[in-house]
C-alpha cells in the first residue's frame, strides 16, 4: 500500500515524522543520502501536502516565482526547467510569468507575486533603474537574478549570469580569426546588462585587435525577431558607404529577424554575408547553412539557479558570496555560416 502521510512515509523508510517533516519543508539540517531517500519515497507514493493548512501554520506558500521578458526564448525555458527539476523535488511550485520586455508589465507581475506570497523571486529584469524588489526582500524573501544585474540600493544582489564580455569576445574573435575585418553588430537594449556588456565586448574586440569601431556598423534592437529584421536591413542598406562582411547578431530572435532580412535580398549566408548568433538553437541541425552561436550554459544555470534558491529559503544554510553571485561562461557551437576571406585568416592567442 502506498503511503498517504508522513507519518506513513517515516514508517515506511524507518525514520522519524520530523525527518521526513524536515526534508519536506526543507528546514534544519538532514544527511544528503537520507534527504535523497525520502525524496524518492515521496516522489514514488505521489505524495501531495495539504498546503493550504501548511501555509497557514508555516505562512510560507511553498511557491517561486519566475519573471522573465520572453517565455517564447528556448534559453529562458530551459533554465525554466533546470529551476523546476531542482526545486520540485523539495516541494516548490513555480509560477512563471512574462514581461513581455515592458517595464510596465513587470512591475505589474512583480506587485501579482508578492500579492501570492511567494517564497521567493527569480527574475531576468528590463527595469534595471528601479526592479521593485525591494519588498520581497524587506519581508526576508530570497530574489535571485538572471540574464540582467539591477542597480540595488545597498544591497548585494544574488544571481547566476554568463560573463557577456567573454561571449561577445569569443563571437568577434572567431570572425577575425576567419580574415574578417569589418564586423557589424546588431546588439539589444544598452539599458540592460546583457546588452551593454555584449556590446562593451564587441567593442573591445575590435580595439584590441587593432580593427575600428565604426558607429553606423553598430544597430540597436529590443531582441525581437522584427527588431533583428529592422536591423539588418538598416545595415545591409548602408553597406555602400559602411561595408562589411561579417555581422554579430547578439540574441536568438533577433539573429533568425537577421537571417530572414539576408535572405530576402538574395543574399548568400556566409558567402555574401557571415553570421554569427547567441544562443541558436537548433538541436535537430534543420537551418542550412548551420549557423554559428555563441551558447550559454542554460541547464547549468537553471539548476545552480535552483540550488541556490534552495539554500538560500533554508535558514539554517550558511550561503557565501561566491555561492551568491555565480558568473558562468558561454562557449562558441560552431557551424556553417560563417566564411573565411582568403589570405584574411589571423592567428590568435589563447
């Protein structure tokens, strides 16, 4: 018979209700092999807490809350997912909402989630000015962020990020390293982080190599796919007075805008034009030509993500900085659309 309660749970596997009613609600210190075998348990007898009398007595909701500016993102899906594979198993429910990359609409989910009395806040922000997240952590509740750093007040921010300068250099430098001279950019939002730093490592690319750093070579967008549309045409239109050969596109939705803009005019994918993307996914190898991406380790950061949370909701956890603040590093997934210029190619070091 499969066991319905704790104290069913405790009996079955020999141990204590408080054992078990510590691993259940992740409170106090427990041994990792017994942890492990009343998660199995709980997991195998489809156990399901009362968790409206639970929140009453403990006022915790047992829930998280995920806000990030586009669902749709397959990088932001799945460090969904690492999240949820991490803290599922302790008991926590996420509740994911989307932004939309409107400021607006992120401070109106962020009012929502603290309203649901969430346990704890992780967030890819666009509000890096202002993110109101103040409150949650006034009342004690961990927020933890991703993708983009805010400005807090006097206060540490928690987060797992990827070093954007290290991206955008190993992007730029396998361009130069194919004999490209003259590299475009189309690059997001500089109010944010991730667009800023991406675009600070284009730049210093270029300089460190002795190659200019050409304004009109350099188009803004919002990591929309018609931004990526937009944006290419904008620089394909003045290629005349601003030539190039290669460009760097520095999000997913707005590289696959890119790619369509090239094709339209007729244009040949590395042979016309080298492209180099972020984050591209295309597990199944169906775009021709491959395109070439700079990755980011989107399931590790979901489940460091997910382990820090957890730590961080148990009060008898000592978490340091370094388990705080993680900077992880992309890596460059080769492919297909990028050329080599004849008699171009440059040794590099490292």
């Amino acid at each position: 018979m499969k066991p319905g309660t704790l104290k069913d749970v405790a009996k079955q596997l020999n141990l204590s209700v408080s054992t078990v009613s510590r691993v259940v609600n992740n409170k106090g210190y427990v041994k990792d092999a017994t942890r492990q075998r009343v998660l199995d348990c709980l997991e195998q007898c489809q156990y399901v807490p009362n968790e409206i009398a639970r929140s009453l007595k403990t006022q915790e909701s047992r829930t998280i809350g995920v806000l990030v500016p586009d669902i749709c993102e397959v990088f932001l899906s799945r460090i969904i997912r690492g999240i949820d594979r991490v803290v599922s198993r302790a008991g926590y429910m996420l509740i994911v909402a989307d932004s939309n990359e409107s400021k607006q609409v992120e401070r109106r989910y962020l009012d929502i989630l603290f309203q649901k009395r969430v346990d704890a806040l992780v967030i890819a922000t666009v509000d890096l000015k202002g993110p109101n997240v103040d409150r949650f952590l006034d009342h004690r509740k961990p927020v933890v962020f991703i993708d983009n750093l805010p400005q807090l007040k006097d206060r540490e921010a928690n987060y797992v990020i990827v070093d954007n300068r290290q991206a955008s250099r190993l992007a730029v430098e396998e361009l130069i390293r194919s004999g490209h001279r003259q590299i475009a950019a189309i690059v997001g939002s500089v109010e944010e982080t991730t667009g800023s730093e991406r675009l600070r490592g284009y730049l210093d690319t270029l300089r460190d190599h002795g190659l200019p750093q050409e304004p009109a070579l350099v188009a803004y967008g919002n990591y929309k796919t018609d931004d990526g549309y937009r944006c290419m045409t904008q620089l394909l239109e003045r290629r005349d007075a601003h030539p190039f050969t290669a460009v760097y596109v520095t999000s997913e939705m707005m590289t696959i805008g890119a790619l369509r803009a090239i094709r339209e005019r007729g244009l040949a994918i590395g042979r016309d034009v080298s492209v180099i993307g972020f984050d591209v996914h295309d597990d199944l190898g169906l775009a021709t030509p491959q395109i070439a991406t700079i990755r980011q380790p989107e399931h590790e950061i979901g489940a460091r993500v997910g382990r820090l949370l957890l730590k961080l909701l148990n009060p008898q956890a000592a978490v340091s900085r370094e388990e705080r603040q993680i900077l992880l590093q992309a890596y460059l997934q080769q492919g297909n659309s990028i050329e080599a210029i004849p008699g171009g190619e440059a040794r590099l070091d490292g």
